[in-house]
C-alpha cells in the first residue's frame, strides 16, 4: 500500500452510535475514495471526493452516511445511528490528480463492528 | 446489476503451476482494467493494469490478457507460489476520474 493512512483500524460501536473513519491520502494525491466490504463480498463504491467536493456519491446509502474531504485534514466518513448491518471493512483509496489510466492505492482498512 | 464479474469465488492450484483468475465484464465504456490483490485484514494491493489499446501486459510472473470482443480478462500467475495466496480482485472503468468498479473477488490457495 503507498502510504493511505486509515484510523482507527477497528471500532467497535452500540447500534445507534456514530462512527468516523479518518483517511488521509497519500501525499500529493488530491482524490480520494471509499469502499466498503461486506463480510463474503466484494469492494463496493460509496463515494469519490475531491478537495472540498464531492465528486460522486452514486453508492452512498441516502441516509446516516456522509463524507467530506477538507481544505485541510483526513477525508472522513461518517456514519450516524449505526445499524448491525453497517459491521463491514471500510477501505479508503486516493489517486494523483492527473495521471494515466485510473489506478488508486489503498489504506489498510477500517473494520467496524456494530454491537 | 454487476457489471464486472468473477464466476470462479476460489481457485486452488499446485506450486510451480500456472494459476488462471478470470474476469468478464459489461461495460463496453469500461478501458482500464486492474487486477488487486488482498491478504486478509488487509488493504487491496494493486497488482497490473491493461489499457484496452493493449491485449497483454506482463510484468515478473503476471500477465493479464484482455480480449474486448469477448469482454473477458485474465490473470496469469506462472509459476506460482504460496505466498500468491490471497482474494484478487479485477476492476475496471473507463477513462478519467471515475471509480474503479470491482467484482466481488476469486480467492486464490497455492498448495505447496
């Protein structure tokens, strides 16, 4: 992995609390991503940001969940009155923000686990 | 609708052999693609990419095919080792700043 940092590793959290994953890219990349596993599946996008924008939150539940990526500061993602089926890796990404092709690096992963 | 594919969920081959990971996918806008690799607790690592100007690209003991007509590609792992053991996964988009959409995975056991 080069360079994501994601924190905390593992967070454990009552239903009804709120969680916050903090990512702070590789140094120099501008983009960020986050992608959540599900226990047996796949990584499935959430949300794409830029500096102070969010440029694509397609895969975005519509409710609890938000994201923002500051001037200054980690990306973070937000998740308010977390449910059991929340409990999922959260892996953070970041790219350069001019490159060829589309490849992003990744953190080591946030598990959250829902209690 | 998932619009890249992995059919095969495991996949176990001897060392020394050749290891074989597939890929379809959907999306005829898709033309980059990208194959990761992932240890357990761990983050995905990127592994090799193909653009589709290209039909293979090799780098060390791994080489991905392409073949648009068929929306198809693979990863060859030769020879293979057990320190290969691990979930990959195959991504695709298409050009610029657009997520990479995954499929859900083929994990890979390298017997010794």
């Amino acid at each position: 992995n080069a360079g994501v940092m994601q924190n905390p590793r593992h967070l454990v959290r009552r239903r009804g609390q709120e969680a916050r994953l903090r990512c702070s890219p590789v140094k120099g990349h501008s983009h960020v991503y986050w992608y959540r596993q599900l226990p047996e599946e796949g990584l499935k996008f959430m949300v794409y940001l830029q500096k102070e924008n969010i440029i694509d939150e397609s895969g975005m539940p519509k409710e609890r969940f938000s994201a923002e990526f500051p001037k200054e500061g980690p990306s973070i993602l937000r998740i308010q009155q977390v449910v059991r089926g929340d409990s999922a890796a959260y892996f953070c990404a970041s790219s350069p923000p001019v490159y060829s092709g589309n490849t992003i690096y990744f953190g080591e992963g946030s598990w959250l686990t829902v209690v | 609708d998932q619009q890249v594919k992995q059919n095969s969920p495991s996949l176990s081959v001897q060392e020394g052999r050749i290891s074989i990971l597939n890929c379809d996918y959907t999306n005829s806008m898709f033309d980059y693609f990208l194959w990761y690799k992932k240890y357990p607790a761990e983050g995905p690592t990127f592994l090799i990419s193909i653009s589709s100007i290209k039909d293979k690209n090799e780098d060390g003991r791994f080489t991905v095919f392409l073949n648009k007509s068929a929306k198809h590609l693979s990863l060859h792992i030769v020879p293979s080792q057990p320190g290969d053991s691990a979930v990959y996964f195959c991504a695709a988009s298409n050009s610029g700043n657009t997520p990479l959409v995954f499929g859900k995975g083929t994990r890979l056991s390298v017997i010794a």
